[in-house]
C-alpha cells in the first residue's frame, strides 16, 4: 500500500480508502456487525488505514458499525473521516441542519456512535454556498478543534463544476476537499483541481468506481431493488455509463 500527506495535515493516508455509504443500508442490503467487521479486518491487513463515513449513512448507523469496530481494535490505527449537515429519515430521504448548534449536536452524536474522543477529518457533507458562508459555524467548529474533539476540517463538494467552496477553504479553516472524481467524470481537472494545488488541500477522491458501473459488475439493462440508491437513477443515462 502506498500513503501520502493528505494536504496541509499532518496525516498519511493510503491511496486506497473504505467508503461505508453501503453499511447505512442504502445499496440493497442491510449489513451486519460481523460483515463490517471482517470489511475492516480485510481493510487493515492489505494496509488501508483511511475510513470514510458520515451521520446520514443511515441514522449514524453506519458510523455506528465502525464506531464498534474500534472500540475492540486500536483506534489509533485508524484516520476516520465523517461529516455534518443532515439527517436521515426511514424513507431513506435526509434533512438538511446547517445551523451552528445543529452542527455540534451532530459533532457530539457523531463522536458517540464512533466511540471516540476525536473525528480525524470532519466534513461539511454538500453544503449550498448560502449553507457554507456562515461564520458561526465555522467559528463553532473552529472552537471544536481547539477542544481536541476534531482534528482536521475539510469540505465534501456537492458539485463539480463551481470551484467557489474550494477557492474558501483556507479562509474556512479547512485543510481537504472531497470530490466525485473518476474515468467518467473529469470535471475536477477544471477549476477544483488547480485551486486545491495552490492551497496545498488535501483531495479525497470519492465515487472513484461510478458507484459500480466501472467495477465491470453491470451490463446495460442492469436493474437494482428498490432498497438500492442507484434504482433512483437515470435508466437512460445508467445504460449510457455501462456501455462505456
């Protein structure tokens, strides 16, 4: 496994990391305890150290999942990424909580379901521009970090196109990005890419398999349970991607 400095942090990540969306229950299948685990234990043996979650992957179900992972295995081992700003409901639809005292109830609910002191990498998770100026939250979570309970703050890009959050990020206080980055879309190479360079961000590439139509799974006509995020898809433009 290769790491590297993820941005102005003092954290080396590995290339490769664990995106838990699917432990939320979201991707056609409710996991369990012993599954997630031997995810991890997997995870860890090949040298992947990078965890990537957030509060609405399910009702902090997923962060649930690998906050007991790490209460049996060396925490210390792990640099666990989550974010803030929603909340998810049974119908698999989410809310949207962007107010400074919203956000440290998040933080406190977050960091109980993990089981730990401190959240590595914390997240604004596709905020709007409007969501994102707004100098008490960051203020909030400017004081969060001096507490100990975050260690890092970073952005998780809604969009690709418009590079304004990233161009703020320093001005925020955040030292990472996140970004749907793979062979079907480019677009970060753009405007993101150049503005995260000049910053020295760190860039945390998610989606990197198209969510699965690159991993070679699916044919054209492919269709997935209605308990799986991709049946809201576009079936036009899904069928586009798998013929790719």
């Amino acid at each position: 496994m290769k790491y590297r400095r993820l941005g102005k942090t003092n954290l080396d990540v590995s290339v490769v990391g664990i995106g838990t969306w699917q432990f939320g229950g979201e991707w056609g299948k409710d996991f369990i305890q012993v599954e997630v685990d031997q995810i991890l234990d997997q995870a860890k043996q090949e040298g992947i150290n990078l965890i990537d979650t957030a509060e609405c992957y399910g009702d902090h179900l997923s962060e649930q999942f690998i906050g007991d992972y790490l209460s049996r295995n060396n925490r210390e081992d792990w640099i666990v990424a989550t974010k803030f700003g929603h909340h998810f409901h049974r119908n698999f639809e989410r809310t949207r909580h962007w107010s400074a005292d919203e956000v440290l109830k998040q933080l406190d609910d977050s960091l109980r379901s993990l089981k730990t002191d401190y959240i590595d990498v914390y997240q604004a998770h596709s905020c709007t521009d409007e969501e994102f100026t707004n100098d008490d939250l960051w203020t909030m979570l400017d004081k969060q970090k001096q507490a100990g309970k975050i260690r890092h703050l970073a952005i998780s890009l809604a969009g690709n196109e418009d590079s304004y959050q990233t161009d703020k990020a320093t001005v925020v206080g955040a030292e990472a990005i996140q970004v749907v980055y793979n062979r079907l879309d480019r677009a970060p190479e753009e405007k993101i890419y150049p503005s995260a360079i000049n910053q020295d961000l760190g860039v945390l590439a998610r989606v990197p398999l198209a969510s699965g139509y690159l991993s070679g799974k699916y044919k054209p006509g492919s269709t997935f349970e209605e308990n799986d995020v991709r049946s809201r898809h576009d079936r036009d433009k899904t069928d586009r991607l798998l013929r790719i």
